[in-house]
C-alpha cells in the first residue's frame, strides 16, 4: 500500500533539493531547469518520476494538461499554459494518488492563496481541470525512455540528488 505521508516527505524533500540545487546554480546551464520554478513541470515531473522510481515505487504516470489561458496584452492571441504532474497509479482510478511538487504556482495564479508547495492526494479540482488534447497520461518507465534527452535529464537528477 502506497504511504501519502512517506510520498509527501519524499516530494517535499525532492522539491527542497531542487530549489538547493538551484541556488548552488546547478542548472545555470541548462536551459529548462534554470527557470524553475516556471517553465519546467515537464522536465521536473519526469525527475521526479525517476526518483520515486529509484526508491521503489512502480505503476506510474505521467499526466498533463492546459490549466489555464491569458489573454495577450492586444487580446488577439491566448498563451495557453501548461502544467504537469506524476500520479501513483492510473490518475482517475480510485486510491490513485497525485504527487505534485509545483501546483502551488498554479493555483495561486489563478486567485487561491495559500496552496501547498507539495501536493499529494487524491485527483483534486485542480488536476481535473486540466483541459486536454490527445493522450494527457501515459505510464511513466523511467529516463532510460527518452532517447534524445535521457543524458541530460540524468546528469540533472544526480545533480539534484546529491542535495537530499
């Protein structure tokens, strides 16, 4: 049985180890993680993934969507943004569970104050709300799965790892 509680201190610390990992300017090479905590839920999910991978969790998923659009400053275009998270489980079965370590960012952009850093439940009215094209949840097998950026994405998890 999965532990939200041990999941949380996990994410939380993972998280925790990012932001230190940044300040040490471990990503100032990068062009992805060097923007977190903006601009980067992909690359931060499929970390995170690895890392609970790593410690023996299994049955994982990769879920995204569209959160939210702003209209452009001339209202002729909209900036759709995105976001992504890892889910234990198939994310709409029940007993699944969403392991989130930026909705914060997201939830408050549009208007709730005081959402958690870390989130880690039950798919929530957020994470449903994502708005969807095509296939928004594939199962997540680890950073071996990426042919062209598996290297980077390596070097930039044991960068972070080091700070746990």
């Amino acid at each position: 049985m999965v532990s939200k509680e041990e999941l949380l201190v996990m994410a939380s610390q993972f998280r925790d180890a990012i932001i230190i990992a940044q300040n040490n300017k471990e990503f100032e090479k990068d062009d992805v993680m060097c923007h977190f905590p903006n601009d980067c839920c992909n690359d931060v999910v499929d970390l995170l993934g690895e890392h609970l991978l790593r410690n023996g969790y299994e049955d994982l998923g990769y879920v995204s969507g569209v959160v939210c659009s702003d209209i452009d400053e001339d209202l002729s275009s909209q900036n759709d943004k995105t976001h992504a998270c890892i889910s234990v489980g198939h994310p709409f079965d029940s007993g699944s569970i969403i392991v989130d370590i930026l909705s914060d960012i997201y939830i408050e952009a549009n208007g709730t104050v005081g959402a958690p850093e870390v989130y880690v439940g039950p798919m929530d009215e957020f994470h449903r709300s994502f708005r969807t094209e095509g296939n928004a949840y594939y199962q997540f097998r680890g950073l071996q799965q990426y042919s062209e950026s598996q290297y980077r994405l390596i070097d930039l998890y044991n960068r972070i790892l080091k700070w746990i």
